[in-house]
C-alpha cells in the first residue's frame, strides 16, 4: 500500500513528507474521463460499456498511488460492479458486470461519474 517518503537530512534526523498525489490525481482524472466517455458515447448495453470502461480505465487505476478517499471510492465502484469484495480477480469481475441487473449498472455508471467528478474538483489547481 501506499509508503510515506523519508528524506535524511543530516546526521540521524529525518524529516516524514507527506505523499504526492499529483501524478494519482492525473491518472485518475485521465482514466476517469475516458470512462465517462465511454459510458456515455459508445453503443451497446450498458454492461458492455461497464466492461469496457472497468478494463480499459477503471481496473488499472488501481496501481496508481491515489489519495485514500479516492481509493476506497474507486473500491465501491469495484465492488457494486463485482457484486462482491474488490480482490475478487478481473475475470471475475468482468464476468458479474455482463450479469447485472440494470439497476445496478446505472449505480455503477452514476458512482464512476460521481468519482470522476470529485476527483476533477480536487485535482491540485497548480498543475
């Protein structure tokens, strides 16, 4: 999980930084909209559009060093479209996203839109 950087200074002391989530937020933002886009362009059933956007951009998201309100979000969104915990393996997960009933689909869609969106409004302004 997520290490806080050390830095020596001197003899014996060490100063404790707090993590950059710059290049997360990036990350995010770009792999969020791009699912937007998908959800809201692309043809077909919303569960193919789900797919497409938790293998192109959703699933890879989570290697990137994310803030941890951001991350136990993008875990909810795992878990509605998973139907089951987040360490459930992509097959898996992919497999329960062609299964969902529509109500939950569009839960899925609203939170990756809702995610998208507070990651937009909290991505630092100095980029």
């Amino acid at each position: 999980m997520l290490q806080t950087q050390i830095e020596e200074i001197g003899v014996g002391k060490a100063v404790v930084r707090s993590p950059d989530y710059r290049v997360g937020f990036q990350v995010a933002w770009e792999r969020l909209f791009v699912a937007v886009g998908h959800l809201i362009m692309a043809e077909g059933a919303l569960q193919d559009r789900l797919d497409c956007a938790y293998v192109r951009c959703i699933a890879p998201l989570l290697k990137a060093q994310l803030p941890p309100d951001v991350e136990a979000e993008l875990r909810q969104v795992i878990q509605v479209m998973a139907q089951t915990d987040t360490h459930t393996n992509e097959r898996a997960v992919r497999v329960s996203i062609a299964g969902l009933p529509d109500a939950q689909a569009k839960e899925a869609a609203r939170r990756i839109l809702s995610l998208f969106n507070f990651v937009a409004r909290s991505y630092p302004i100095n980029r």
